[in-house]
C-alpha cells in the first residue's frame, strides 16, 4: 500500500515555510527542508530559514547540519531523505516536505540517476579547461555531442555541464539516455502542492523580504561568516543575496546597488524556479495573494488527503 507524503514547493518568497509549518502542527509531524542553502550553518537571514521561534514549534530535518566549506549534494540528499521518511513512518507521523530546490524535490519524489562512475582525472581536465576559458567553452563543446542535453541546461550550470560531459566521455552515450532508464521502485505517494502569485505580487514580495534582510543585518551576517575563515568562492556563498553582499565587502559596488542586484536576481531565481516547478505536471498548484490564509489551504490540503 502506498504511503503518503505531502510535498508544498514554490518559489522563494510564496509562503512555502509557513505552510509547511501549519501543516505540520496539524498533522503532529516534522518537516523535511528541500533547499540546497538552508543545510549550512550561519547563512541564516540570506537564505530566509525558518526563524528559530518556527524551528522550536516543528522539528526540520536538513537544517544547519553543514558546515558552509562541506560538499552536500543531492544524491545524498535523497538517500538521507528517503531515511528520515522511513522514521517517521515507523512512528505513525505524515512527513511533510517542503522546498524550492527543484533538483532535490525531484530526486526526492522520482529518484535521480547516480550510476556512472566518476573518472577525476578527466574531471580535473575539465575544471582546467573551465577555469582557462570560460563556462561557454565546456557548454559548446556539450552541445556538440549531446545536444539534447544541453538545451536543458545553461552555461552557468557548470557542474551539470562537466556532468553530462563526463557520462558521454565515460560510455559513449548522453546523460539523458542513463536518466530516461533510471526509475527508484518505491511505495511512496507524494501529493505536490505548489503555491502560485501574479507575477506582479510575487515580485513585491521579494523587494520586501529584500528590504528585510538587509534591516535583519544580511550584511553582518556577511561579515562574520568571512571572518570565520570561509573563502568567499565556497559554493555555499555564489549564491544570491551573499555574492552581492560580497561585491558590496570588497569595494566592487556600493550597497544601494549590491541591494538592487539581489532583488532583481532573486526575481531572476524565482522565474527559474517556477519554470522547473511548472513542467511537473504532478504539481497541484494553489493560488494565493497577500490575504493568504495558510490555515485554509492546510485545511484543504489534508481534506484532499484523506
């Protein structure tokens, strides 16, 4: 028998956390956090985690468990997911997850192939021909040879690129045929449910939250995570809202504009999200405005559930 796990994505800034969180008291249960940044330690205001009255109220898993110099990725990610689900089935609990980072809801929920092995040698050419010409330069040469591939990705996804790159070098077959044969066996039922604003109001909501964390001391936060000794091109950091911060630290531009790039980045993010979320044609979406009432849509979501 199929067992079920509700799953709320969305794009930042569309009330996912406080959904979750609603749903979660309903349901006595805890939360299983899908996004990439919220695993580090100390990025907290940058990466919006939920504040630590929320982090008392319901337990979440996969929240400051990474030191920012660690490497995490999302094949771990679904292994220790899977894990964390397991236990709470076995304690009677309805596990809730909930998360913007695409890759890792669909590792979650479809599995995600992770059966070539890695040749660092070749991956090492590859970084230094990244690192001599550019991230267009390996992107090209992809689409060379795996077209297909290619027009799913983009320059900037450079460890995607290397990836595809590798499994073509390593077998002589694109990435996309392993990923089409690769299917987890599994007796989950996930029920996704997205929430959905204009583009206009979900736009406004990021200038706030922008507004916000700067007021909260995002630069601060800046400050005290480099002074602990991390570098600044640590993957954890080439992220939005601290990779303008960073420019603002070393006198590349002054902090009306660093303010101004992650606002219009953090748009830029959310369009991508929601043209990743939007091509899941399992997504129940649910659309809202700033009356929100996350108690009503819980409420209708567990209705849906039973």
């Amino acid at each position: 028998m199929e067992r079920e796990i509700i799953v709320i994505v969305g794009s930042t800034c569309s009330g996912k956390t406080k959904l979750g969180i609603t749903l979660a008291e309903k349901l006595r249960t805890e939360i299983i956090s899908a996004d990439s940044r919220q695993i580090y330690k100390y990025l907290n205001i940058g990466t919006a985690k939920p504040s630590t009255d929320e982090l008392a109220r319901i337990k979440h898993h996969f929240i400051d468990f990474m030191e920012p110099g660690e490497i995490y990725n999302v094949s771990r990610f679904e292994t220790d997911a899977l894990k964390i689900i397991d236990g709470l089935f076995a304690k009677g609990k309805i596990p809730v997850v909930v998360g913007g980072s695409g890759l890792y809801i669909k590792a979650l929920t479809d599995g995600i192939f992770n059966t070539v092995d890695v040749d660092e040698e070749y991956r090492e050419e590859l970084k230094f021909k990244r690192d001599k010409y550019g991230n267009e330069f390996l992107y090209d040469e992809l689409k060379k040879i795996d077209p297909q591939s290619a027009a799913k990705m983009l320059p900037q996804n450079w460890k995607r690129v290397m990836r595809a790159l590798e499994v073509f070098h390593l077998t002589g077959e694109p990435i996309w045929k392993f990923q089409a044969s690769y299917a987890r066996k599994s007796d989950y039922n996930f029920i996704l449910y997205g929430l959905n604003w204009e583009r206009e109001k979900l736009y406004s909501n990021i200038e706030k939250r922008v507004d916000q964390m700067i007021a909260d001391g995002l630069v601060k936060e800046v400050e005290e995570i480099l002074v602990k000794g991390y570098s600044k091109d640590l993957n954890a950091l080439n992220s939005v809202g601290y990779k303008e911060i960073i420019s603002y630290l070393e006198n590349e531009t002054g902090l009306e504009r660093a303010i101004q790039l992650i606002k219009r980045n953090t748009r830029r993010y959310a369009k991508r999200q929601l043209t990743w979320f939007r091509k899941n044609k399992n997504i129940k979406w649910i659309n809202v405005d700033s009356s929100v009432n996350y108690e009503l849509i819980s409420d209708q979501i567990l209705s849906n559930s039973e």
